[in-house]
C-alpha cells in the first residue's frame, strides 16, 4: 500500500512538473496563432499564477468535506479540463478562466502530495526532496519534448494535447492508487508517528509581523518567485520573438535550465550545511542577478545560453534557503508560513503580467529587462538581511 501510494505521488508529481514548463514552451506559437498581444499573454500567465494562490484554499475547504482522495481527483481533473480549453478555444472569456484553472490544478497536486509524503514519510526530508526531484525532471522532459515535436512538424496543439493525455493520466493514478482514507498509510504500523504533536510555539517570541527579518525574507521570496515565473513563462517567447534564437534551440535551453536548477538545488543544500543561509542567500541572488543581466543584453548566442544556465544554477536554490534562514520565526506558527507564501505567490502573480505589459509598449526585450529590476531587488533584501544577521552577532 505505501509503495503504491508513494509511485502514485512521485508519478503525479513529474506530470505537475511537465504541465508547469508547457505552457511556457509553446508560448510564442500560442500567441501567433490566436493574435494574442504581450500584455494579454502575461495576463494569462498571472492568472496561472492567481490560480495557484487561490489553490491553497481551494484544498482546505474540501479536505473536510469529501476527504483527500476526493478532493485531489476532482481538483487535478481541472488541469485536464483546462489545457484542453486551451486548446479547443482562442476566445479571451475562454482563455483566462482556462488559465486560472491550470494553476488552482497544478496548485493542488504540489499541496496534497506535500503533505502525503509529510504523512508516510514521518517528516523524514529525504522523501520530500525525491518528490521535488520528479516535478524538476518533468519540468526538464516538457520543453524537450516541446523542442522535439515541434520540429517533427507538428504544432503547438500538439504538444499540448499530450500533456492533456498526461493530466488525464493523473486522474487513472489518483483513483486506482491513492489510498481512500486521509491518514497516512504508515500511521497504522507507527502509532507514535499518527499521535505526534507539533511542540507548541515559544510565547515569549515576538510576533513575526513585529520582526524586521520576516519582511526582509518575504521580499526575497517576492522578488524570487516573481522573477523565477517571468523566466519561465517569457524566456522561450523572448529567445524567439527578439531573434536570438530559434524556437528549437529556445526550448532546449529551457530543457536545460531546468537540468542545471537540478544540480543547483543539491549543491545549495549541501552548501548550507558548511556555511550561513543568508550569506549563501547573499552571493546566490547577486550572482543570478548579474547572469540574468548578460543574458538579457548579450547579442552573443553562446554567451546568451551560458548566462541563463548559470542564473538557473544560482537562482536554484535561494527559496529553500530563506525557508530554512527564517526557521525560526516561522517555527510553531501557520499563520507565518502562510503569510510569506503568499507574500511570495503575489510576486509570481504580478511579475509576468508586468513583463507583458512593458514588452506591449515597448518591445519583449525591454519587457524581459524588466526582470532585472526584480532580480536587484532580489539582492537588495538579502543584502539587509545579512547585514541585521552580523548586527545579532554582534550584540
């Protein structure tokens, strides 16, 4: 049973990872096709991101209501349902709803399978990192496959289509191997882990909303997550539309940055077992800022590739670091965590919307640009946030 349980989640999970780069790789093709403008494509992205935002709640209203089981099939059916509307229809009053119903699907499998491996793995982050792992390989598989398909002669559609084939097989492993009741398989055998209690949160500790670092971490997430989706849903349409590249290579590279996200991701953990999380917070936006920064003014192909690889590399693992610098303010309180993930959410909303409205007045390279304001931004936060970590050790 929890074999099944855990190939039912990780399974799931790759495919969340594919449909969350497909959109972005076939982009530029969409907007050809359906004489969509820039300022309305980044619209469209936001509401993906909206859509993820709104996921969060979505879950915990039908939780206690119809049980997990229920509620992950009838919330991941959305992202079958959406992209086939995508699909079917280039009507705006289609389009958009279509858009923010791929991100309330796409949100709910990452908050159900977090909280299933939480279960039956007792906390125990080696599981959790794995589930993570297959989003980031199908994150790497969808604009590969995009890149293939698409030279094969087939259309955008196409490529779409089977990622509603994929979505649709989500639903398959849902209902056949996800275990019907809401507690997690393993509690039945480890009665301690069913009765473990979360400790309760130290009451002398000052409120987070009364502490200078939580807002210093949350505009690190803001400005991370907004410049993170901008990159992801622009940078195929900006390699394309501003002639760097052709739509072959541009989706190789995203292929490839998702690869060296990867390889990021494990050398930032285990960078941070050696050194501080703000100083490693520090030098990673400051060197993704810059490579962001010879990437959008580079004319040179190769240098062009090079520079957003290695802003992937940086830029991997900044959010599970500023998670982890901020333990201790988040520590024994829901209301924090939910408060900074929504801090972050907001950043990934705004941000794409803006890229596409700056790229309507002015073009898609001065629209991308935009992104190194947040980039920069992103520094500046960490910058104030070491600077009060070597005051405290100072005092």
């Amino acid at each position: 049973m929890k074999k099944r349980a855990f190939f039912c989640v990780y399974y799931t999970f790759f495919v969340n990872g594919m449909m969350a780069l497909v959109m972005g790789a076939v982009m530029p093709f969409l907007m050809a096709d359906y004489k969509i403008d820039y300022d309305t494509a980044g619209i469209f992205l936001s509401a993906h991101s909206i859509g993820n935002l709104v996921a969060g709640f979505a879950v915990l209203f039908l939780l206690g209501r119809v049980g997990r089981k229920k509620t992950i099939i009838a919330l991941s059916s959305l992202l079958f349902l959406s992209y086939l509307g995508i699909v079917l229809s280039s009507h705006i009053f289609v389009l958009l709803p279509a858009f923010l119903l791929t991100g309330i699907g796409r949100g709910s499998i990452s908050n159900v399978n977090n909280a299933i491996v939480n279960d039956m793995s007792a906390g125990k982050s080696v599981y959790l990192n794995l589930l993570h792992m297959f989003f980031a390989v199908g994150a790497f598989v969808s604009p590969l496959m995009a890149s293939i398909l698409l030279n094969m002669g087939h259309d955008w559609k196409t490529v779409v289509l089977v990622g509603v084939v994929f979505s649709l097989s989500i639903l398959i492993v849902y209902s056949l191997l996800l275990p019907k009741t809401g507690e997690p398989p393993v509690a039945a055998g480890n009665p301690q882990v069913a009765t473990e209690k979360t400790p309760p949160p130290d009451q002398n500790k000052p409120k987070f909303y009364k502490n200078i670092d939580f807002y210093l971490a949350a505009g690190v997430m803001f400005f991370y997550l907004g410049t993170e989706t901008a990159v992801n849903g622009w940078v195929v349409t900006y390699l394309v539309d501003s002639g760097r590249m052709d739509s072959g290579l541009a989706q190789l590279i995203l292929s490839l940055l998702w690869a060296v996200i990867i390889v990021g991701r494990l050398t930032t953990a285990f960078l941070s077992l050696k050194f501080n999380s703000k100083t490693l917070i520090l030098i990673c936006s400051f060197c993704a800022a810059v490579m962001f920064i010879v990437f959008i003014t580079s004319v040179n192909q190769a240098l062009t590739a090079a520079a957003i690889i290695l802003f992937g590399f940086f830029f991997a693992g900044i959010y599970p670091t500023t998670i982890g610098a901020t333990g201790k303010i988040l520590k024994g309180s829901g209301a924090a965590m939910g408060t900074l993930l929504a801090i972050a959410s907001t950043g990934g909303i705004i941000t794409p919307m803006a890229v596409g409205f700056v790229a309507t007045v002015f073009d898609i390279t001065v629209g991308l640009g935009f992104v190194s304001m947040t980039a920069v931004l992103t520094v500046i936060c960490a910058v104030f946030l070491k600077i009060r970590d070597l005051k405290s050790k100072d005092n």
